[in-house]
C-alpha cells in the first residue's frame, strides 16, 4: 500500500511546477482573466472522472462542497493577484504559511488540538516570513512592509481562504461517503462557476476568455493537466491523513520554486530565501507533530 506522504511529495512536485507555469502566463494575462480560463480548462480535465462520481450523500456535504469551491476560487484568484505583481519564489515562500491557516480552522472545525510544539512551528513560520521580508535594519520594517503591500494581502486573504477550505475537504472525505473523485469534480466545477461570474460581471467576460486562450492556449493545457494530477495526489493524501500534516509536507514545493525561480525568472536573494523557506518548512512540520 502506498503510505499517505508519498502522494503529499508528488502533490509537492506538481506543485512547484504549476507555480511556475502559473507565473509565465500572468506575466501576459491579468488575475481573473487567467483565473476563469484556466479553472475551465482544469474543469474540463475533471469530466474524464465522470464514471467514478458517486451522488448518494447528503445535502449538508452539497452545501460544505460549494462553500470549498467558493473559498477555493477566492483563494486562487487572490494568489494569482499576488503572483502576478511578485516574485514567485517570494510567492511561493510566503505560502509556506499555510499549514499555520490550517491548523488554526482545523481546531475551531474539526476539533483537533495545538500543543506546545505546534505553537513553537506557528514561531518559526513567523520567523521565516520575517527573514523572508527583511530588507532593511529597522526591526519591525518587514511588517510594515507587509501591512502597506497590497500584494501580500492578497497573499493573506488567499492562504485564509485556502486554510478554511482545505479542512473542509477533509471534513468532506472523513464520512467516507464521498470519494476524492467526487470531491475533486464538484469542487472545480464550483470554482469555475465563480471565477467565471466573477470574471463576466466584473471585468470584460468571456472577450477576455478568448484572449487569455489565443494567447497561452498551449501553457494552459499543461497548466490544467498538471492542476488535476496535483489535485488527485493532493486528496488522496488528505484522505489518509490529517489535513495539516498533508499541506506541511506538500509545501517542500517552494524549495524547488525558488530555485527554479532564479533558473526562469532572473529572481535574486535565492540564499535568503532559501533560509526562509527551510525555516518555514521545520516550522510547518513543528505544527502538525
């Protein structure tokens, strides 16, 4: 039997390399332009799991289903703002923190506790993030930097979103009266729904649908191709284990971001960084011991 962490490091993998397709195309594309085309794209990869959805559950885990589409669809379309306007090694590091929104809704949803050692990793994260951001001498300049960046609070507001709907999911599975494939359907259809709504009513709709796809049609195949295996390996992961202890191991991707990251993109500061997203990684296991 295959052991729950291996699909969290392929999980990792694939992480790492959505993220970086991810940047390439909002380089060109804005935010909720690739946000809608890119969850129809991943959408329409979800149908060949069509013969392995199961409907007989309850309405409760209808309603949880759509509340983790609609968080899940804030949680990407507010990431890709991020991305777009950072870098994404920064990006990916700060997303390290993760595991902390986990734990945080997992105690207040699933009931699960936090122990000393939890609270010693939520430090180090904390830790991480403040080498991550310092730039100057002054003490608390990386926080300010933060509170005053408008993309690292859309990174914040999309790691709140992703926090609360990942124990959702795992609140889904823990029945077992839905299975990953069910979950993974109606939960990209739920997210497309939005992104696309969001996208028709608040900016130029399905005109700028068409461009995004004239212009990145083939990176965005692979995007949605490489979403769907990360998503498969993700959920299974989530249904063996605890969600904090899965979202830990899956962040080793920013490892691979960062280095990558100066490989693509020219991004600079790779041994700070790097610092950081260690820190933040024995941070994120410390939360979930």
């Amino acid at each position: 039997m295959v052991m729950w962490w291996v699909y969290a490091l392929g999980g990792a993998l694939f992480l790492a390399v959505y993220s970086l397709i991810e940047k390439k195309i909002l380089l060109k594309e804005h935010a909720a332009q690739f946000s809608a085309i890119s969850a129809l794209i991943t959408f329409v990869f979800t149908l060949v799991f069509v013969p392995l959805i199961k409907l007989n559950f309850s309405f409760s885990l209808w309603l949880l289903m759509i509340a983790g589409g609609v968080l899940g669809a804030s949680g990407f379309l507010f990431f890709a703002k991020a991305v777009r306007h950072m870098e994404i090694s920064v990006a990916s590091a700060l997303r390290g923190m993760v595991p902390v929104f986990v734990l945080l809704f997992s105690v207040m949803i699933l009931g699960e506790s936090i122990s000393g050692i939890n609270g010693i990793g939520m430090v180090m994260i904390v830790i991480g993030v403040y080498v991550l951001e310092s730039k100057k001498h002054h003490l608390f300049n990386p926080f300010r930097d933060i509170s005053h960046s408008k993309p690292l609070l859309y990174l914040f507001v999309a790691l709140l979103a992703w926090g609360l709907s990942a124990n959702i999911s795992r609140l889904i599975l823990r029945g077992g009266d839905v299975n990953i494939y069910t979950l993974l359907f109606f939960k990209q259809l739920f997210v497309t729904i939005v992104l696309i709504a969001i996208n028709v009513f608040a900016y130029q709709g399905f005109k700028d649908i068409k461009i995004a796809w004239g212009d990145s049609k083939d990176w965005l195949i692979i995007l949605g191709a490489v979403g769907i295996v990360n998503g498969l390996l993700y959920y299974q992961a989530m249904s063996m284990a605890h969600a904090p202890l899965v979202s830990s191991i899956e962040r080793l991707s920013v490892l691979g971001v960062i280095l990558l990251g100066r490989e693509y993109f020219h991004e600079k500061n790779i041994l700070r960084k790097l610092v950081s997203a260690v820190i933040m990684i024995c941070g994120a296991l410390l939360v979930v011991i």
